[in-house]
C-alpha cells in the first residue's frame, strides 16, 4: 500500500507520491495543487511552497532542490 501518509516514509518519497500523476514540466504553483489534492501533508506542502517560483523538468528536480534545502532526513 502506497500512501503519503506512512509514519516514517521519507519527505522525497513522500513528495514523489503526490507528484505521480503531475505533467511536467511544472511550476510550483502546479505542484503545491498537485500535492493539495493527493492529501500531502501540511510538511510537504509547505516544503513545496517554499521552492522558488520556476517551472520543474521532473520529480527528481523537485526532490533534489528540496534535500539541498534541507539536508539528509529532512527531520525539524
């Protein structure tokens, strides 16, 4: 079962769920709806509402921006 709501679930793999189904390339305006409507998490959510205001070629691009701004494990 596939859900971004499993405890423990890393933020990349997390944000990679609810950005399955995004057409990319993407802004982030795109990507915080996408993530809104797949039932993210409000961590997800305001991680993806802080990225700069750009289009994103693929999730990959997402999730690297996000780990650089936040480091390994991404944990508050």
């Amino acid at each position: 079962m596939t859900t971004s709501s499993i405890p423990g679930e890393s933020i990349d793999l997390q944000i990679s769920d609810v950005l399955n189904d995004v057409h990319f390339p993407a802004n982030k305006d795109a990507l915080v709806d996408a993530a809104r409507e797949a039932g993210a998490s409000n961590e997800v959510l305001s991680m993806l509402d802080g990225l700069p205001e750009q289009d994103y070629a693929d999730v990959a691009s997402v999730t690297k921006l996000i780990g650089g701004n936040y480091g390994p494990g991404l944990s508050a």
